[in-house]
C-alpha cells in the first residue's frame, strides 16, 4: 500500500509486523530451494498487561507538520513509482499480474522522526529482542496499521494526471473520514472493470499521519528495512489469491477478538470490504461443543444477513457474477457445523481456510485467533525500480 522507497538488501526473507492491542502479531516468508515462497512462522507475542498504556493503540497527541524541505523533495520525486506484488506460483497471464499492478500502487513517505511519535517502549524493547534473536536486522519489512488508523472509501475515479489525483481525493474525502483529511496520509487503488476497459472506480485509502509515523518509528528502532506500511484489507487479498476459488471470485472472512473483516475478491483484486460485527469472543461464548446451539444460531443469523449484503452489492455495484464460495479463517473452538449453516442459508459453498495447506505453513490454529492478516501481509512481495 504506502511504499517506502529506498535500496534493498539482497534477501529473499520478508517479514510483517502488525501491532495489536495486546502485543505484536509477526509473520516471516522466505523461498525454498524452487523459489516457491512459504512463510516459515507466524507467531503473537503478547505485552505484560499491566505495562499497557496509551501508546500501544498508537494513540498520541503530537505530531510535526513538517519533516524538512529535503524530505518532501524525496517524497515528490517518489510519488509515481509502483511496486507490483509478486508470487513465485503465480500462474495467471500477464494481463491479470498487470492489473494486480495497479491496485498495489506506491505511495513514498516522507521519513521517520524518532522523536515525533515514540512508540510504546516495552513494544519497541519486545521487537528488538526479537529482531536481534533471529537474526532480522535489515530484513524487508511491512508494516500492518490497525483497523483504526485509517479509512478505506470507495470513490468513483478520476480523470486526472497521476501528479494531481491525491490532491483532488484529499479533497474528497473531508467529510467522508473522521479525522481531518489534511493530517492524512494518501493512496489510491483501481478496481478492475470486467471488459477489462478503464477503471471507473476506486479506493483511497485515508491513514492518520501520526499512526503511520509512530508504526514507522516502531519499525525503524528495530533497525527493519521498510517496504511498506498496509492495511489488513490487502492483506487479506494475498490470502485470497492463493484460494483455487479466486478465479471466479471468492469471499474470504477473517474473525479476531472483536469484529470481524470480510473481503470479496477475484483474480487477485480487491473489490469489496466491510467490517462484521462479529468476532472470536461472542463466537465461542455462544458455542458449546460439536452442536449448533440456539445462542450460535442467532449469531450466525446476523452474520448471514451482514454477508448477503456484502454479496448483492457487490454483485450489483461491479457487475459481477456470484462468488463461487465463502471461506472462513480457523476458529478453533466452534463446531465445524457452522459453514454447514451458513451454506444452506445462503445457497454458497462455505468452508474452513486450511492455512497448511493453501499458505504452506504449519502454525497452530489457537494462533490464529489473533487474526490472519500478518500471514498475509508476509506474502507481499514488489519490485521496486530506484
């Protein structure tokens, strides 16, 4: 998503941080003697709680405005270069890479000042051990903001040069975001057209400047290489690719604690996301045993009905056919009947991820309860031309 743009080191290895509200979620990929990627370990590693404090939601007051003359000169001259995501299985044409292309467009941010946002402490001293443990020093990084950092909105596009199509959605957005649109990092991503004519639509991704910063600042006391600072939305789109029901679109759910995010894919693009109001906690509340109990049932029927929704529009808005299934990340704990459920009430094929097999990892499904998006934003990968 927001690219940061500098030289890299000659390493196959990849790694994704994602800062959560109790500690941090890390995910690192890397190539096997093929050149196939898999991720080698996904892991959460959790804060005492009682060393909490407001830091840790990347909540902080100050930010200042301007990062010197010599900074935004760089951002300028980095605005317009792209970073593809790349796959080593991928088997489609080159046309659908090229579109892919498209919505992995890179935003060059200006750099990080220590002093501006200083992260939690304890999370900085918890990444460092690790990077310095394992050996991760300079190793590419992204960074992954949280669901409250930052804005995803659906915009009709504009037929304006590259230069000037950020300025006109910073714009746009200010009253369609909850925070001012001019303390806002910017992105723009195109949602493909099936006639594979012009895009007439697109996201812009709106991020809080001083969550960025403070993600940014995080990231660099670990002394990690950025490429890129994301958002789950995306990184759940990488998961998706790797689905054989993306071909003909697929929507992929992922629960953690509180909420849920639900994304409709198809061919490697990102179409449509929401956020449900369901997540792991309620899910198991409601659950007991192997058997659907009326609690779970009436949950899953606001969960059905928020689903459907989410399938008509994007039926009717992108002209698309139906979605060939729904895929749910692991939730262990609850009955394997609920695709069964889900499935006969919506009339779509409903079903668990196998993360082992379909990401090629082998990670504990308890872990997964603290999401799968790191997972996927460890398997983005761009080509960056300096």
């Amino acid at each position: 998503m927001f690219d940061w743009l500098r030289r890299r080191h000659e390493t196959q290895r990849r790694l994704s941080v994602y800062p959560t509200a109790n500690g941090l979620s890390l995910a690192l990929t890397d190539r096997d003697e093929s050149g196939a990627l898999v991720i080698r370990w996904v892991e959460h590693l959790g804060l005492d709680p009682l060393g909490l404090d407001a830091g840790l939601t990347l909540d902080i007051d100050d930010l200042p405005p301007d990062t010197g003359p010599d900074r935004r000169a760089e951002q300028r001259g980095g605005q317009d270069r792209r970073g593809p995501d790349r796959r080593g299985n991928d088997r489609r044409s080159a046309d659908r890479r090229q579109g892919d292309r498209r919505q992995q467009k890179a935003l060059a941010l200006s750099a990080s000042r220590a002093d501006a946002a200083p992260p939690n402490p304890k999370m900085v001293e918890l990444l460092q051990r690790i990077v310095r443990e394992r050996d991760l020093r300079n190793v590419p990084c992204t960074g992954l903001l949280r669901s409250g950092d930052y804005s995803l909105v659906l915009l009709d596009s504009l037929a304006l040069p590259a230069s000037e199509i950020r300025g006109a959605v910073r714009w746009q957005l200010r009253e369609l975001i909850d925070f001012p649109a001019e303390e806002s990092v910017i992105d723009v991503f195109d949602v493909p057209e099936p006639d594979g004519h012009t895009a007439r639509r697109m996201y812009a991704v709106a991020a809080r400047r001083e969550r960025v910063q403070q993600l940014v600042n995080l990231l660099n006391l670990a002394d990690l290489e950025i490429r890129a600072i994301d958002i789950p939305e995306l990184a759940l789109r990488n998961i998706a690719a790797l689905l054989p029901e993306d071909e003909g679109g697929v929507a992929l759910i992922s629960l953690d604690r509180q909420q849920g995010l639900m994304t409709v894919t198809r061919q490697e693009s990102l179409y449509f996301a929401r956020r449900v109001d369901c997540g792991t906690e309620r899910l198991l509340t409601a659950a007991s045993g192997e058997e659907l109990t009326p609690a779970l049932e009436s949950l899953l029927d606001g969960l059905i009905i928020e689903v459907q929704r989410s399938l008509d529009f994007y039926e009717r808005n992108f002209n698309q056919a139906p979605v060939t299934a729904i895929v749910f990340a692991p939730v262990p704990g609850v009955t394997r009947q609920l695709c069964d459920y889900m499935q006969a009430q919506l009339g779509v094929p409903v079903r668990w991820l196998d993360v082992a097999a379909e990401c090629d990892v082998d990670v504990p499904d308890s872990l997964l309860l603290e999401g799968i998006s790191v997972l996927g934003a460890a398997l983005r990968e761009e080509q960056v031309t300096l």
